[in-house]
C-alpha cells in the first residue's frame, strides 16, 4: 500500500468518529523512518467549511472569534484513536508495526493544501522542497525556505523572505517575494515564533573595573 492508499483509508475510516464528535479532518502524515508513525489530525470546523483533505460538514454556530479559540480536546482524540485504531486493526490497513497518533494541528500546523494556508496570511510560514528553487535576484539555491506569507494563489503561494534572530523577531532579507509552486513542495508548515521579552530595567553588563597595573586595591571596613 502506498502512502497516499494508507492517507485515504486513515481519512475514510477515521471520518464517522470525527464527523459525530462536530470535529474536521484537517490532514493525514505518514513517516517511514524505523517503524511507520501514523499521525491523524483534527481540528475544529472553520466558519468557511471544512478543511481540504475531506468533504466533512462544518458546524456554522458561533461567531469567528469564538471558532477560533476552540480546540479538539484531548478526550475528543482518545476517543478518535481508539476507534480508529480498531478499524485499522479489523480491516488491516497497516500489516507492519505501526504507531498511532491523533492530535489538533498546534500552532505550528502543517498545511495539507492550498486552501488551509490563506487564513494564515502574514504569519511566518516553513517551506521544504523537493528541488531546489533559484533565489531571485541571485544566489544560492534553496530547498528550505522561510518568510512572512504574502499571497496564496491557485497553484502555488508566495512568500517574503525572512530570518527569525535569537530573539524571536522576523527580520526581512534583501530577497524579492518568491513564488513557491504547490507541486513542488515536500512539507510546508506554520512557524510559531516566540518572541523573547525583555527584562524591564536591565541594560547591558558593565565589566568591573580592573586595579592599575602595580597597584593593590584595598577594602576599607
């Protein structure tokens, strides 16, 4: 079984259990490196319909803001898990030892498609390519790039390159907007950054002053 006839059968038995609990299936990752990781995400329903990788209805009550604070909890993906895994077990999807892992997509969510980037507009996005793309204006070539996430289009998105410092801040590079075909894309993430805060009253060390060359400080008491 390929990956992608393993990615459709986790979608198709892991949908009944996942459509009861009012939730979506936002994508499915399959790893291969030493046992195979199954890892089935879910998430809450967008108020603009359910994520790409399914035909999943979407719940519509409650305004964005409070859509957006929800999460599956962590009840709603044990019990996913063990229906699920029962399933795989009952019609022997996986005939190799396996892990499965069902969790929401974090902060740092992986993008299965297109459409589930353009609500993330202007955040930092993570993109590792198949082949490397020409940086424009010259350069190096690149297979990883990271920026601030400027358009998504049909076919592709674009990205303003950027670095992350220590310190948490999104510093642009002098790189124009490059465009990324979906096509050619290995695993695309959201990058959470955390910013580092800055301890109130505190400049920079001052280092001690040094007794002249020949002398001796003494302590008075």
């Amino acid at each position: 079984m390929t990956d992608n006839d393993l990615k459709a059968a986790v979608t198709r038995l892991a949908a009944p259990v996942v459509t009861s609990l009012g939730l979506v299936i936002w994508g499915v990752e399959v790893l291969r490196a030493g046992r195979t990781v199954v890892r089935l995400f879910v998430d809450v329903p967008s108020p603009g319909g359910a994520p790409c990788p399914t035909d999943l209805p979407a719940r519509t009550d409650g305004d964005e803001q409070d859509m957006a604070a929800l999460s599956a909890s962590l009840d709603q993906c044990e019990e996913i898990s063990r229906h699920l895994g029962l399933a795989l077990e009952v019609e022997d999807v996986v005939p190799e030892a396996y892990v499965l892992e069902v969790s929401t997509p974090g902060l740092t969510r992986l993008f299965f498609c297109l459409a589930q980037m353009r609500p993330y507009l202007g955040s930092v996005v993570e993109a590792r390519l198949l082949e490397a793309v020409d940086v424009p204006g010259g350069g190096h070539p690149r297979r990883l790039w990271r920026g601030v996430l400027d358009a998504v289009e049909d076919d592709a998105f674009v990205l303003s390159p950027a670095t992350i410092s220590p310190e948490g801040l999104v510093e642009p590079e002098n790189v124009s907007p490059v465009r990324i075909p979906w096509h050619t894309v290995r695993r695309a993430c959201r990058m959470y950054i955390f910013a580092k805060p800055q301890k109130p009253g505190k400049g920079p060390k001052r280092a001690p002053n040094k007794p002249e060359r020949g002398k001796q400080t003494v302590k008075q008491r």
